[in-house]
C-alpha cells in the first residue's frame, strides 16, 4: 500500500486513511479533522509558513479538547495562579508542551498574539516557559489553553517544583552520559597504549584488527550516546541555518569517526577511535560543568521560593484556621512559631522573636523583630510564637515580587551578550571554511587524504564558539545571583552593564541617605489647642516629616480629641491641607505656606532645621524643627563609592540650610535643595547633556520623575511602591551598603565579560593557526576547547569573590 504524509502533522499514513480536502489547489491530505483545523487556521491567520520553517520534523496531532478547560477559570485556579499586572491586565506563566524547535515557538506565539484580548504572549525556547497577559474582558483562560491546545500544543500553569525536576532529570541524564564517555576513554587508552607500543616494537595484522575492533565498540556508544546532545543542537541549527559549536564537535567528531571505520575495513591507514572517544568526553565534561554552574547560579533564584508552604495560620478572635496562602487578605492576623517560613509581608502586632532574612538580602546574623517590626515574606522565624498583621497578600509579597524580578532578569539578554553572539554565529562558518581551504592546501601538499583529514578535522575541533558565546551569560548569570544574595534586584540583566558604564551617581535626601525618621528638636507655640487638630492632619499624610510632627504631638498630647477632617489634600513634597468644619487648616513647608498667602518669618532657632509650620484659618499657630540623621552606613558607604571614582550629588526638597549640613556630614560636595519632583528631573537631564551617566537612587512618590529620567534607577525596598516600579534595581534591604555593593558587582561583571570576550578571540587567534599548521592532533584540539570554556566558566565564578576582598 503506498504511503502518504499527512500535509500538517507530516506523519506518514496508508494513502487510504488519509481524506482529500478540495478546498484548495492543489488538493490537501489529513489524517484527522484536528490536522485539517489546524492547517485552515494558519492559512485563515496568514501563519502558512510555518510549514517552511518545521521543515521535515514531524507533529503530533491536535488533541481533542475536553471539558477539562473550564477548570481554568474556576476562582480557586485564578487566584492561586493568575496575577493581576500594574495595567489592570491578567498575568500567568505557562509550560507549552510539545516545543522541540525555535519553529514551534514563532507559532505559539502568532497565534496567541492574534487572538483578541492577548495583551502579550512570550515564549522562552530554553526553558519552554510562557509569559501571558490578557485582558480578562474580552478572553478567558479556558479560551487561551483551547487556542494552544487546537494547534496541536498543551500548555498547564508553571510550578517551579516541577522545574527542579526536569532541572534534576538533565542533571542525571548528563551525568550518565558523561559516566559513559568517562568509561570508555579510561579503556580505550589502554588499548592506545597498546597500540602505540606494538607501532615501534612490531605488532601482528591479527591483534591489530582486535584492538581496532574493540576501539570501534567503545567509540561508538560515546559517540551516539554521549554526544547525542551535539547532533541534536547541529540539526536545530542546521534547520535554522546556524552554524553552531554543537555542529562544529558533531562534525569534528562524525568525520574522524567515518574515517576510523574506513581505515580499519581497508586495512589502509590508521584509525583514530581514541581520538573520536577523547573529543566527545572531554568537550562533554566542560558541557556538563556549565550545566552544574549554571543550575548553581539560577538555585539563588529557587532558594527564595522553593519548599515554602501552601498553608497559613489564620487568627479569628480565640480561634486558629489552617487556610491557604493565596486566600489571605491584607489586615488578617497570622500566626507563626519556630521554625515556620513567613510567606506573606505584615507587620508584628504581638510577640517578638528572632529571624532569619538570609534567603532575601543574605544576612547571616539572625534579627529580632518586636511589635511594630516589619516582617517580609522568605524570613524565617527561628524561636517563640508571634502573630503579626499581614500587608499584602500572597501574590503582592516580597518573596513574589523578588522571583518575579528574578526570572524577568535572567530572560533578558544585555547588548554586549547580542554582540557576542552575533559574532559567534560568523565565528562558525569562518571556521569551516578554514578547515575546507586546510583540507586542500594538505592534500595538495602531501597528496595524503588521511593527514589532510585529520589536520583540518584539528581546525574544526579546537576552535570554540562556546567560549566566545558563554562570556557573558555566564558572568551576567553569576552576578545576579550573587546580588540577589545581597539583597540587590536588577530588574534585566542589561543593566548590570548600563550600571557599570555610569559615572555620576544622584542621592535624594530623605530615606535614601537618611533615616528618614526626622524628630522634632524644636518648637515655638502659644497656646496648645492647635494640637489636635494638628495631630489629625498629620495622621493623613505618610510623608516622614508630617509622621516625626505627628509622632512628637501623640507624645506630648497623648488625651488629645479626635477630628474628623474633610477635602483633605496632600501637595506633593509640600505638605497637607484640609477642612474642619468651617476652618481651613494646612500643615507644611515654608514654600506651601506662600502659596496659601500665608505669611512666615523662619526664628533664629529653626534655621538649620527642617522647617514645619501649622495654620489655622490663615494664621501661624505653631512651628517645629526638626533633624534627620544620616544612616549608620551612609558615609562610609559614600566613601567607598567616591574611590571607586563616582561623581556624587544631593539633591532635596529640604531648605538649603539643612540640606548643606547633611551634605557636608556626609562628605558630598555638590548638591541642590529646595527642588521640586521636576526639578530634580530637570537637575538629571541637564547633567545627561552634559555627557554624564546617571544612576538615581531614591525611595519616595516624589522621586519617581527623577528615577525615570535617570539611564539606571536605584530604589530602596523599603519606600514607596511605585519608585520601586519605576525603577531598575531594587535595594530589599534599603541601606547603603547594597548600592556601593551594586556597583562593585556591576564593575566586577562588565570587566570579567571583557575578560572573557579577550581570552576566547585571542585563544581562537593562536590555536587556530597552530592546528592549520598541523602542530594539533585532534585528541589534543578536544582537551583544549575544552579547558578554553572551562577557564572561561571558571572566570565568571571569580565574581563571587570580589565582595570579600573589598571588605
């Protein structure tokens, strides 16, 4: 019976099972109604390329879709794996089952783009994990997985356990690959010894052909069990018509090993199994070394969310409920003992105990938290019971928020990595040619196939892309890692090399170099009754100053009456104002107090302080003072980053007095006070034309058009939720510490990706040469591009230990 493929799945048939589709010219053949679905989809969607790009790789048929689908709308599927964006849009992340080519991606991803309501669709080819948002709206999720599942895909929600089980499973098949090839060199070295013995002492025809037989035996397993993974990457690449080091070793390795099988049926010249045996194992154990460092650096990633708990204790007046996570609501009492890992941000309302913030900022030392204490997901709690008031929910936490930032980073390539990667797709194909000219310039010269062979097979096996493309993922991979330890996010790996490039670094003032907890040290009042009133308007702004006033007010009036205030206004680094009743009362600055035609004459003792000033119904009714103090490592921290030759900058909202003292405290030279949000902007973009790099560093809503107008924004964790959004790196632990750390790390990352980029072209450089010379046996050319990218490799890890020597 004659045989015929299917015209979507490319699956051969019986021509008899396969039915005719009329509908086009010429006539289209299907195994089943999904393959025709499919096919009139991408024709209907303009995506018939598709079929160009799979070229002859067979698919498997679209599923038949189930009822199942309406699970993923069900409430309890959505809030434990659907978030909410800052866009209002829908967000999850998919595994796509059935991707085996960049080919199935481009599909995946045209077709979800063009269904209306997609918002975006990502494919990581690596991994095969989606990023998808939509407008819940207009599209469901059901509707998303049958769009998947109708083009013969499946798709089911990311668990990062199962990660780590496919990451364990490629470990262990590795490993066992590489036991095989380690197995069958140790061997077949004996029998090269034996070989080369009986060479110069005499060794009979028939022994011989034993040893060449048993080198043929273990040789081949080697070749087609171990270095699987090289003929699989040539043939994607091949497909996509990259030229790539997995095709270079395939290559190398397939045509000494045809020439090994050739000499030793002919009996004409010498075989190289040992040599085929050597290249695979030894290019091999560097694959697998990268496979151990890269797994050790994306750990830092899994550290923060793996084998945490799905369950929580929720207090309910006397009684205690084990909940799930995902069901918890901001302003629930949660209780937790020894030993419990915290999931969801809070802060301690009873009780006080140690814990453990190593997994989110790396400190080693255990910290006590008391009532008011802030508590961030990740933490430990390593003795006593407390309960403390959650924050956030589950989805919105700390430890979500770090992995989110985490996986976004690693996705990302930055430019220098692009570069190098172009590069080594050229690299490639240079290097065939070269080793096609070697060919004919040998067998020209010697008029010896063997020798022309083996030399130019030495041309092919000892040059390494790998080294050249490993550089900077590598090192930018390590430096993340090892920030994240420290507390450090860098939202994309790209700016770890735009941070590194910066020269002036930009402080706001207040709680960034500050406490940011300013106390009141003086004050000038007459009669008391304003206090309340006072007190109330300060208990509506979250700004510090207004928080230090109202924290004095509480203290020294604690039976103050209560207001109910109304139109209550707050002017953006300014301060507050608002309605009472009949009486108009605004709490501020001096610059807010003009603008409300409200005249101030700033006394002697408040010159050198921060200024607040409280009115009712026009008038002055009080005046405070108040101090803020540097943080206990800001000036050594700014020290160090001025060695490493940053130009500092101040900039304030604060008079001009106070921001000069904590200036001159802190040893900074050049500063601005009294600034707007713009202004600061404006501040930014002027130093921008004058040709500088800025990095910003802020925490507050008012530093926000700074941030965005800075080339890398720098926000403590512990301000204002939107400078964190805005920014480009993300200080969890808010000290300044972790920004001269930040910037050692960036440094330390861009110079060993330089490093790295030198050493591979100058090695390609000097050996490339030297084995078209013929001075480079094959098995020799494998032990060298081999160590090549373990130097490389090895390079990168030095990032880990740059911070000790610094300290």
């Amino acid at each position: 019976m004659a045989k015929q493929r299917c015209d979507h799945c490319r699956l051969e048939y019986d021509a008899s099972a396969l039915f005719e589709d009329k509908s086009f010219t010429p006539s289209k053949y299907f195994c089943c109604k999904g393959c025709q679905g499919v096919f009139h989809l991408l024709q209907d969607e303009g995506l018939q390329t598709f079929y160009g790009k799979i070229g002859e790789t067979t698919l498997e048929p679209p599923k038949v879709l189930h009822d199942d689908v309406a699970r993923f709308d069900l409430d309890g599927f959505v809030s434990k794996y659907v978030k909410e964006n800052k866009e209002g849009f829908n967000e999850i992340s998919l595994i796509i089952e059935g991707i085996h080519c960049s080919a199935c991606v481009w599909l995946n991803e045209k077709v979800l783009s063009k269904k209306e309501g997609i918002v975006e669709a990502s494919i990581n080819y690596t991994n095969h994990k989606a990023k998808i948002v939509w407008d819940a709206s207009v599209i469901k999720l059901s509707e998303i997985i049958e769009t998947i599942r109708s083009i013969g895909y499946n798709a089911y929600p990311y668990d990062p356990k199962s990660g780590e089980e496919r990451s364990i499973a490629q470990r262990r098949e590795y490993y066992t690959k590489l036991l095989v090839g380690i197995f069958a060199t140790m061997n077949v070295m004996w029998i090269a010894v034996a070989q080369y013995a009986g060479y110069f002492s005499g060794m009979e025809k028939y022994h011989k052909n034993i040893l060449n037989f048993a080198e043929f035996v273990l040789a081949s397993p080697t070749l087609f069990y171990t270095g699987s993974v090289y003929f699989k990457g040539a043939y994607y690449g091949l497909k996509h018509r990259q030229i790539t080091m997995d095709f270079l070793v395939a290559t190398g390795a397939s045509l000494t090993y045809l020439f090994s099988l050739y000499a030793m049926f002919s009996q004409n010249a010498e075989v190289y199994f040992d040599s085929v045996t050597m290249i695979i194992t030894f290019v091999f154990a560097g694959k697998y070394l990268e496979v151990l460092t890269k797994k050790k650096a994306v750990d830092t990633m899994d550290a923060f969310g793996s084998a945490m708990p799905t369950e929580v204790v929720l207090v309910k007046g006397e009684e205690k409920i084990l909940t799930d996570v995902e069901s918890i609501e901001a302003g629930e009492i949660l209780e937790v003992r020894a030993g419990d890992k915290i999931v969801i941000d809070g802060i301690v309302c009873e009780g006080e105990g140690s814990f453990d913030f190593s997994r989110i900022n790396g400190e080693s030392l255990p910290v006590l938290l008391k009532q008011g204490d802030k508590i961030l997901s990740g933490s430990i709690c390593l003795d006593s019971v407390i309960r403390y008031k959650a924050t956030s929910t589950f989805a919105s936490s700390m430890l979500s928020k770090i992995v989110s930032l985490l996986e976004d980073a690693m996705s990302k390539k930055p430019q220098i990595e692009k570069l190098a990667n172009r590069i080594s797709g050229y690299f490639s194909r240079t290097i065939l040619t070269l080793a096609l000219l070697t060919f004919c310039f040998w067998f020209y010269q010697s008029a010896s196939f063997e020798t022309a062979l083996i030399v130019s097979i030495s041309v092919i096996v000892i040059a390494c892309p790998c080294a050249l493309s490993l550089a900077t993922p590598i090192a930018t991979l390590v430096g993340i890692s090892l920030a994240a330890r420290r507390g450090i996010l860098f939202k994309e790996a790209g700016f770890l090399e735009s941070m590194a490039q910066c020269d002036t670094l930009v402080l706001d003032k207040t709680g960034t170099i500050t406490n940011a907890k300013p106390e009141v040290i003086e004050t000038i009042f007459e009669d008391e009754s304003f206090a309340s009133l006072a007190y109330a308007l300060t208990c509506s702004s979250s700004h510090p100053i207004s928080q230090g006033v109202g924290a004095y007010l509480k203290a020294r009036f604690p039976k103050m009456p209560s207001h109910a205030l109304e139109q209550i206004k707050a002017i953006e680094a300014k301060g507050v104002k608002a309605l009472c009743e009949t009486k108009r009362i605004v709490g501020g600055n001096a610059r807010l107090m003009h603008e409300e035609g409200i005249e101030v004459h700033i006394p002697q003792t408040l010159e050198n302080l921060t200024h607040y000033f409280f009115a009712d119904d026009g008038q002055i009714v009080a005046m405070f003072g108040l101090k803020d103090t540097l943080k206990s490592d800001a000036k050594e921290s700014l020290e160090k980053l001025q060695a490493l030759g940053l130009s500092l900058v101040l900039l304030s909202g604060d008079h001009a007095h106070v921001t000069e003292s904590i200036a001159k405290e802190a040893g900074i030279e050049t500063y601005a006070s009294a600034l707007l949000p713009h202004e600061k902007a404006e501040y930014i973009e002027a130093l921008r034309q004058k040709g500088h790099k800025v990095v910003m560093v802020g925490d507050g809503i008012n530093d926000t058009l700074a941030l965005s107008s800075s080339e890398i924004a720098i926000a403590m964790g512990s301000g204002a939720d939107v400078a964190v959004e805005v920014s480009d790196v993300v200080l969890t632990q808010g000290d300044m510490r972790g920004l001269y750390e930040a910037f050692v790390i960036a440094r330390k990352t861009l110079r060993i990706v330089k490093e790295n980029l030198a050493f591979s072209l100058l090695y390609n450089v000097l050996t490339v040469p030297l084995a078209m010379s013929g001075y480079i046996i094959p098995l020799f050319a494998a032990l060298s591009m081999s160590l090549s990218s373990l130097v490389v490799v090895g390079n990168a890890m030095r990032i880990k230990t740059v911070l000790k020597r610094k300290e």
